[in-house]
C-alpha cells in the first residue's frame, strides 16, 4: 500500500462516512470496476460534492485531474494531493497533464475525470470532452463511464439524495489516434452517461430501490 492508498483508506472512513450521511449515497453497479489494471473513471460532474462521493462509491483509488485554482487553494490543495490528485491549467493546452493522466493508466492506476471539463449548472450531463477518450486510445485502456444524479439539487444541510451509476467498461479498439479517434469515442461515452443518468433520474421517481441494476 503507498501513500495515496493509505490516504484513501483514512479518506474513506472521514469524509466518505460525512458524504454519506450529508448526501445520502446509493450506487448501482460497482462490481462493474476491474480490479485491477490502468482504466479512466469518466463521470458527469454538477457539485463540489461529486469527487468525494464518487471517490467512496469507488472501489478504487482514484487519481483525480482537478483544476489547478484548486490546487492553490490554501489547505484544500493539500489536501487533494494527498488523495494522488493532480492539477491541470483549463482552457490552454497543459502537455505535463496529459503527460501525468497517461502515466497514471501506464502504471494500472485509476485515472478518475469529470469528463465535461467543468460542472453543469442545467441539471443535465454535458458534452463529454477529448481528455478520457484520449487517454483510452492512446494506452489501450477502458473507460468506466459513470452517471452521477442529485447533486444538482445538493446543498449542505438539505440533505438531497445522491445517487451513483457504474456502465460497462468500455474499449475503443480500431479507433484512430487524433482528433477523430477521440471525437467519436467521446460521443459514445456522453451517449453512455447519459442512458445511465436517464436511469438514475427514474430509479429517484420509484425511491430507490436498493437492488436495481444499471442498463448494461
């Protein structure tokens, strides 16, 4: 176990235990994450209080790419680092990001994005950017996509359910290196997010049920 696995473990037990319990968590089809090899975690992304609900529905460490504003926050950068988080300069091309994210994959770690690039503010998942089809094709490694509902109406102490769905992984073989190559691949990766965020809006109407499972 290294350092960022032991941060994990104490995170897990403090701020996963207080996510829990501010947002109440459900997650639908975790057994869907491979153990073990690189792979990119691609999720939608509405609230500040996405990474850490996704890092405790995660069965994996996740090595996350945040902005880098929040690596210069006082104490929070800090913080983030020592959960193996990495910066990136958004909007302008950042070469030792996308040098850090393959190297992450390289080494069978969990590379964990919010794929639009920034939160939605329309309660809907947006279009889905290059980064983690980029990284895919390029390392010959899956994608999980995963959908994220109810953290748009979240707000501390209004305790609005969170809940979390795990897709199929999914491989991009055949696929071109470039611009079209990622395009394409990220399409369907937007389309997967959005056929499980679909679902999690309606297993919200039906209250939850704790043993449904994901569309495959």
């Amino acid at each position: 176990m290294n350092k960022t696995d032991a941060a994990w473990v104490v995170g897990r037990a403090t701020i996963g235990t207080a996510v829990k319990i501010a947002a109440p968590l459900r997650v639908y089809g975790t057994e869907r994450v491979p153990m073990s090899g690189g792979l990119v975690v691609a999720a939608n992304h509405f609230s500040w209080v996405d990474p850490p609900a996704l890092g405790v529905a995660s069965p994996r460490t996740l090595y996350f790419m945040a902005k880098i504003e929040a690596h210069r926050t006082l104490g929070l950068g800090q913080l983030a680092r020592s959960f193996g988080a990495f910066a990136v300069r958004r909007g302008e091309s950042d070469r030792d990001a996308v040098r850090t994210m393959r190297q992450v994959v390289r080494d069978g770690h969990a590379l964990g994005l919010f794929a639009e690039g920034t939160r939605q503010h329309s309660g809907e998942p947006g279009p889905v950017q290059p980064g983690a089809a980029m990284v895919a094709i390029n390392e010959d490694v899956p994608v999980i996509p995963v959908a994220i509902h109810g953290s748009h109406s979240w707000r501390l102490g209004n305790f609005h359910p969170v809940s979390l769905a795990w897709g199929q992984p999914m491989t991009f073989e055949g696929l071109p290196r470039g611009g079209k190559g990622y395009k394409e691949a990220s399409i369907e990766i937007e389309r997967e997010i959005r056929r499980l965020w679909e679902w999690l809006v309606g297993i919200h109407e039906l209250g939850r049920p704790r043993h449904a499972i994901p569309p495959s």
